[in-house]
C-alpha cells in the first residue's frame, strides 16, 4: 500500500534512560504499492541490533523511489519523529529512479561524504560493481541520515565499516552517547 508506515518497537531499557530513536526508510517502487512482502527494513533492524548495544526505538517507512517523498519521509522522521538516526535501504544506484542521495542532499545542512567514500572502498572487495553505488550522508539538525545499498547483506557489509564513527557523530551534532556491541 503506497504511504503504508510501519512502527516496530523495542521496549527501552528502564537502567538507561535514554530515548534513541532510529528511522529506516525504504526506497522501493514495488515495496511501497505493496506488490509483496518487503522485509528489507525488518532486516535493517536487525543489522543495527547486532551493531548498536543501546536500546533504541524505531520508526520505519517504506517510500516509493519519489525524491519529493523520500524527502517528506526523511523531514518527518528527523523532525516530527526526533530520530536522531536514520537508515536509508535502496535507490542509491545510477538508474533513473534511484534518488535517495539526491533527496539526503537536499534535507541535509551539511553533507559528510566519508561515510559514502568508505562504504565504497569497501564494498568492491565483495562486488566488482561497488563504484556505481552512490551512498552518502549528512546531517540534518542533531539526525544524522545514511544512505545505504538496498540488499541486506551490502548494508551489513557497510555498517561494519561505518558502526565506529556512528557514536561520535552522534555526539558532535548535539546526541547523548550510544554504545556499540
């Protein structure tokens, strides 16, 4: 169902008062019209849980590959939703409906291309093809957004790369501390 928004959460440990919050945006045309079970969010989660010790809560859309409506959903998690941290999966290739990047660029105050450069560099050990993807990231107020590749095991591949410089990021755009696993 196009617009479809799906809320799962994790109990916040009560030790830990912190209040961290994670969107996931999915860019899929076919995901977002429903045409079938789209699991690559629920997959994300479960990739940022053997990263991130932290409890944290998330918040997870499935968009269609629409810069405006990726833009919409990543203003609304940052801003209405106070993700401090999202997670983009899929559109970051050089195909003509692949706009994730495009859409990151223009809700963000200030880019960190870092992330992109390093997910790259890293990726062509497992794919000959890697230099095609265009991952970044940025900042937007005290969220920090991170375009992914949109199969599991390429995000898996990258969070081991970039989980180290997550934390500290956090903190310099104004986040309390998390911990990594």
């Amino acid at each position: 169902m196009a617009g479809t928004r799906y809320l799962a959460v994790r109990p916040i440990n009560t030790l830990i008062k912190m209040d961290f919050k994670i969107g996931i945006v999915t860019a899929s045309d076919r995901g977002s019209r429903g045409e079938y079970d789209f699991l690559t969010g629920e997959k994300v989660m479960d990739v940022l849980k053997e990263y991130i010790k932290t409890d944290f809560e998330t918040v997870h859309q499935v968009i269609p590959d629409e810069q405006d409506q990726i833009e919409r959903g990543l203003i609304e998690l940052s801003d209405k939703h106070g993700c401090q941290l999202i997670i983009t999966a899929g559109g970051t290739g050089p195909a003509p409906r692949d706009v994730t990047p495009e859409a990151t660029e223009s809700v963000c105050h200030k880019m960190l291309p870092g992330f992109g450069e390093r997910m790259r560099q890293h990726s062509l050990q497992f794919v000959k093809t890697a230099m095609l993807s265009r991952q970044t990231a940025g900042i937007r107020n005290n969220t920090l957004i991170i375009n992914m590749p949109g199969k599991p095991r390429s995000i898996r591949q990258c969070m081991e790369v970039i989980a180290p410089a997550i934390p500290h990021t956090l903190q310099l755009i104004g986040n309390e501390k998390i911990e990594l696993q």
